[in-house]
C-alpha cells in the first residue's frame, strides 16, 4: 500500500511540475507579445525585471541572475542606457563599483507589462470560483516561501 501511495505523490508531482513548466511557458509567451507594443526586447525585459525587483545591481549581478557573460550582459545594458532605460551609476560606499540603475521608463515599461499580464490572468481567473482563487493564491504562496526558504540553503554550500 505504501508503494501505490509513494506512486501516486510521484505522478503528482510530475504533473504539478509540468504544469508549472507550461503556465510559465503561456504567460513568457503571452508577455512577450505584450512586449511587441513596447520599445525592448526579451532579455532587456528580463533585465529590467530584475532590476526593479531587486534594485541597482553591477553588471556582474545581474549577469549571474541572468545567466549570461558579463560582455553579455554589457552590450544588454549599453542599448538599454542608450535607450534610457537604465544607468550606470557610481556606488556611493565603493566609487570603483558601478551599478545599473533603473530609470522611470524603464519602471514604466515593467509595471505597464506586468499590468497587462495581470489583466490576461484575471480574465482566465473569471472562470474559477471565488474560493478555487482563494485556494490557489495561498497554495502558490506557500509554494514560494517553500522554494525561496529552500534556495537559501543551496545559496549557503
């Protein structure tokens, strides 16, 4: 009996996991035809998110959130500054470092995106019950603090 209900978590979470894997999938799709009525590409987009959820970042920062060469991730942030989406500003603590930081087009671009999504999802969102929402919003939330606490400890190794 243990080894049908160990079966039955493992199909659960293989199916949780591909779910997870294609809501992401439609919404990065659905964001980046969002992104056609705006000035910037994918990866300038992803940048800027980054940004404005953590705050000005140096060119290695945000390379390694992004997974990308620092050249890179230089030449992203060359054509967003000269787009005026970011700049480049001297640390105040440590004048040798510079951090990216976001302009107001840049936050503009994102919260209007953002936006945009969170109209696409409340229109799905329409054909659930209000307690499906209530249940979904905490499970994800509980998921997230899960995988956040969980990141953490890989962090510290």
């Amino acid at each position: 009996m243990t080894n049908s209900k160990n079966e039955i978590q493992i199909n659960q979470v293989e199916h949780i996991e591909k779910s997870l894997r294609m809501i992401a999938d439609i919404v990065k799709q659905k964001g980046r035809g969002i992104l056609n009525e705006f000035p910037i590409t994918p990866p300038q987009f992803i940048a800027l998110q980054w940004l404005h959820e953590y705050g000005d970042m140096t060119i290695g920062e945000l390379s390694s959130k992004m997974y990308l060469a620092c050249s890179t991730t230089t030449d992203l942030v060359d054509r967003m500054e000269k787009n005026e989406l970011v700049e480049r500003v001297k640390d105040t603590n440590d004048r040798r470092v510079v951090r990216i930081h976001l302009l107001d087009r840049g936050a503009t671009i994102i919260q209007e995106v953002i936006h945009q999504r969170q109209v696409y999802l409340q229109g799905v969102l329409e054909n659930f019950s209000k307690e499906d929402v209530d249940f979904l919003e905490k499970s994800l939330s509980i998921l997230n603090d899960e995988m956040k606490r969980d990141a953490k400890t890989w962090k510290s190794f």
